[in-house]
C-alpha cells in the first residue's frame, strides 16, 4: 500500500471519528462575519516531503486570524532583529484571555508575548515602511513565498473587523500611551486587521507548518528566515498558540501549534511535516473543538509529541 493511500486513509478516518464534535462548539460571534460560518465544516491537511494530503473541507476558505501572527512575527524579526522585537513584547504565557488588557496595567506595560492580541499589535506596528500598504506588502511577500501563490483578504471579514474591534483598539492606544506601541494607532490597527483577514485554507496552513518543520525552507528550497527565528517563533507557538489552554494541549498533542478564531489550527512536526486543520465550532477558549480533537488523535497515532 502506498504513502498517500496510508495517510489519506488516516486523515479521513481521524475526520469521521471527530467531526460529530463540532455540535460541542459555537462560532466566533464577537467578529459578526465570522457568526455566519458553518459549524459543521470540518477538513484536515497534511504536508510532508512526499506530498500533500487532505480530507473533509480541507479547500474550504477562511481567515487566518490569529495565526497571522506568526507571519507578522517572523517578518518583524527579519526586519528589526531580535534585540527591538523583545525590547517591545515579552516571552511568557500568559493564563488570561487572549484579548485581556489586565496584565498590561497589573504586571508590565508592554505585553507578555507576541501572540496574544496585544503582543501582535505591538509586532506589527514594528513592520518598517512609509504606509499600510508598503507594511502589509512585507508580511504578504513573505507568505505568498511561503504557500508558492498570491493571498487576498476577506473584504466582508476585514470591514467586520475594523469596525467592531473595539477591545484591539483599546490595546492599542493603552500600548500608544505606554510607548510600546510605534506609529499611527489607527494604521498599525489597519495592518492588524488586515493580516487577520487574509484567507487560507487548510492545505495551506500544512505547508506553512512544513516551512517551520523545514526550519525555515520553503517547498522549493528557498531559505526565507534563519532557523533560530523558527525556533523563536515555534517556541512561542508550544507555550502561547492554543492561547491560555496551551498547557494543555501541549501535555495532550505536544507539538507547536497556533490556533485562529475563525476554526483554523496550524501544526508544525519539527523535521517531519506540517498539519492544517479547520473547523469554525469554538471551545469557550477559542480553539476549535475539531482541530484540537484531529491534532490529538494523529499525535497519538503518529507518536508526534516532542516531549
């Protein structure tokens, strides 16, 4: 039997076990455009270097929402370094809600990490360039590099965004106030919500997820950042992606992963492939009930933990 039939038959019988669960979730309602999904969508991905697999509504688009951050992450370290980017955003996780304003004014002004709401506001006001559109072109670049093909954003997901995202805005001028934050509030605001807007699609967040197991080289062998950027970044992911339940989806999938809102989940096996999963059905943390069910059940069978 061959490697794809394998695998294929894997990721579709992982799907069938889980998708039912998605009855167990809601969809992300405080970004209005984001209530209309389907909760019953559900689609699987796999990137390995023998190819690509998928099952269930893997070409189904969405937003990459808080996965974006990982991008805006490595762009920011590209461009400014190491030194300025943690000079801004701290490295712990943190146990609070990913849009929390609290420990901004209980522990330290500037946030804790960069992928909670606050961190990637303050990332990407670090994106050099003259405009919004010369900065979002920077973060484009590179993940159209990474993917082989040109991205758009979601019009209708954009507009919803930047018109009811009164919590990041709050960020944002809290980290104006404190000096963390670099720029016009209102254009760094706008870059935020574009990158969040951004549509992807299961298959392409497995070769996303394959770039970071590949340390940083792309499908067709282009070295796009060092691989101590992806190791900073595939850090985070392990401590901070699955937001304050990262915990415990480290003890029970244990590979780096960042999770959206809009139901995507993005996985990276260091040296061995990445893993895109969707499903718009939301724990009340934000993770999607389907995603997180698949990544545990094809760690388990796959022994993918790296711990």
């Amino acid at each position: 039997m061959s490697i794809q039939v394998d695998m294929e038959s894997l990721l579709l019988e992982v799907l069938t076990e889980t998708s039912s669960s998605a009855s167990e979730g809601k969809v992300a309602s405080y970004i209005p455009e984001l209530s209309k999904a389907d909760p019953s969508l559900a689609g699987v991905a796999v990137m390995t270097p023998d190819g690509l697999f998928q099952a269930g509504d893997s070409s189904h688009p969405f937003t990459l929402q808080s996965i974006s951050k990982i991008i805006t992450l490595m762009a920011a370290l590209e461009q400014r370094g190491v030194e300025e980017v943690f000079a801004r955003v701290g490295s712990e996780p943190t146990g609070d809600p990913f849009n929390s304003i609290v420990k901004l004014e209980t522990a330290e002004h500037k946030p804790l990490n960069p992928m909670i709401n606050a961190g990637a506001i303050a990332v990407c006001s670090l994106i050099p360039g003259s405009s919004v559109e010369e900065r979002f072109s920077i973060i484009l670049e590179m993940l159209e590099a990474i993917l082989g093909r040109t991205v758009q954003i979601d019009q209708a997901v954009y507009t919803s965004e930047k018109e009811t995202g009164h919590r990041n805005r709050a960020l944002a001028y809290f980290l104006k106030d404190t000096g963390v934050l670099e720029g016009d509030v209102e254009e760094v605001l706008d870059l935020y919500f574009q990158q969040c807007s951004i549509l992807v699609d299961c298959t392409d967040l497995a070769r996303i997820g394959m770039f970071l197991a590949a340390k940083g080289i792309t499908w067709s062998g282009q070295r796009l950042v060092s691989a101590s950027i992806v190791r900073l970044v595939t850090t985070f992911m392990v401590t901070c992606g699955m937001y304050n339940a990262s915990g415990e989806f480290a003890i029970q999938v244990g590979i780096p992963a960042k999770s959206g809102v809009s139901g995507g989940i993005l996985g990276a096996v260091p040296g061995r492939f990445g893993i895109g999963t969707f499903g718009p059905a939301l724990d009340p943390k934000g993770n999607s009930i389907v995603g997180v069910k698949m990544l545990r059940e094809l760690s388990h069978r796959l022994d993918l933990s790296i711990f």
